[in-house]
C-alpha cells in the first residue's frame, strides 16, 4: 500500500500543477484549495499565503539544480556528461517552467525571493564557470578564461528567459510543450558549438540533433 501523501506536500504539488497550467499570477489561495477540495482554512494552517508556496517550490528548484551542477568528482567530464546536464536542465525548465514565466514578477513582488534568486544565479553562474572549465580541460571545447565567461552568461540569459521568449511568440501563452523547452537547450549547445574540438565535434552534432525541435514546432505547437 502506497504511504498517504501529507497534506503540507499536496498543497505544493497541486500548487505547482496549477502554476505550470495557468500562470502563477491566475491563482490564487482559494483557487488552490477548491481544486484540493480543501477548506482555505486547511491550506493556511501549512502555508501562510501564496508566497510562502512559491517559496517552498523555489526551494525544491534550487535543491534540484543544486544536485547536478557540479563537475564530476575525481575525473574528467564527457560529451555524455553534456547529455546528462542537459536533460538536468531540461527537467528542471519543464517542470518549475512557471518560475521562468513569471520571474520578474515574482521577485518585483517578494524581496525575499529576490535576494535568494540573486544568490541562486551567482551560485550557478560559478558552478557553470567550473564545468566548462572541465570540458576544455578534457579537450571537448577549446576557449580561453574570457571565452568561458562569456558563453556561461549566454547560456545563463538563454535559459532562464527561453520561456518568457516562448510567450511572446505564442497566441496560447499559457500552454507551453516540453519540446519547446527542449529547443531553448538546443540554443545553448548552438552556442557551444564554435568551441567543440575537432575530436569531440561527432559526438556533439550527434547531441545537436537529437535536442533539435524545429523554431516553428516549438512556435505553434500550442494551437
């Protein structure tokens, strides 16, 4: 028999599920209790308000990009180490996509939350810092100090406003499909592209493709 899910963790769940479908911004407290059938009451006793959700959401995110973006301990990286950070990243963008969508909202509205997304990126702008470090290190991109830099900021912008740019783009706004999500990785391999060394470019383009998603897929797909 499967161990009954507490009350505290369904609000996060159904919370999550409700923030990827419709935006955060479109519900509210109530909204998430009557989808539980639960009593507003019920859901305030676990979590003061919408905020304290969010918080607790952003919380598992960081704990599940913190659990992969590091090198690999006692070797050096791989192309399928690529292949494994990549579908990390994908994961993470699809299932917390509302954070992306609604971001600067979020932090113009919570200070809190702001001040922790800032620690956040400066953990994770190092952490990227350190595993292209690692690829040129193995001899999978070749840049230099300055050239490492650089495409981690570009990945970083890439990343965290695909889905923002997806909604621009988009009549369905609210509507966004994992092979979307998967084209803004693509992008960032794109880039990853003019420093591939010529032993490593095989193994690459053959990542390239299997993340490809045509732009007008990723576009249209929502109608």
């Amino acid at each position: 028999m499967a161990p009954r899910i507490k009350t505290r963790e369904r609000i996060v769940q159904n919370s999550l599920e409700l923030f990827n479908q419709q935006g955060e911004r479109s519900v509210s407290t109530n909204h998430i209790a009557a989808h539980m059938e639960i009593s507003p009451g019920n859901l305030y006793y676990h979590f003061p308000n919408k905020q304290a959700i969010i918080a607790e959401l952003f919380t598992e995110y960081e704990q599940r990009v913190d659990s992969f973006l590091h090198p690999p301990k006692g070797r050096l990286p791989t192309v399928e180490d690529k292949r494994h950070y990549l579908m990390a990243i994908l994961d993470c963008m699809w299932r917390y996509r509302f954070l992306h969508r609604d971001l600067e909202h979020l932090l113009e509205t919570d200070p809190e939350l702001a001040a922790r997304y800032r620690r956040f990126s400066q953990h994770c702008l190092i952490q990227a810092t350190a595993i292209y470090g690692g690829f040129v290190e193995a001899g999978i991109l070749a840049m230099d100090n300055v050239q490492i830099e650089s495409l981690t900021l570009n990945a970083w912008i890439i990343l965290t406003s695909w889905v923002r740019f997806l909604c621009t783009m988009r009549e369905n706004a609210a509507y966004l499909s994992e092979d979307a999500i998967r084209r803004g990785v693509y992008q960032v391999l794109v880039l990853e592209m003019a420093y591939v060394t010529p032993q490593a470019r095989s193994a690459v383009t053959s990542l390239c493709e299997e993340f490809y998603v045509p732009l007008t897929q990723s576009l249209e797909d929502a109608d």
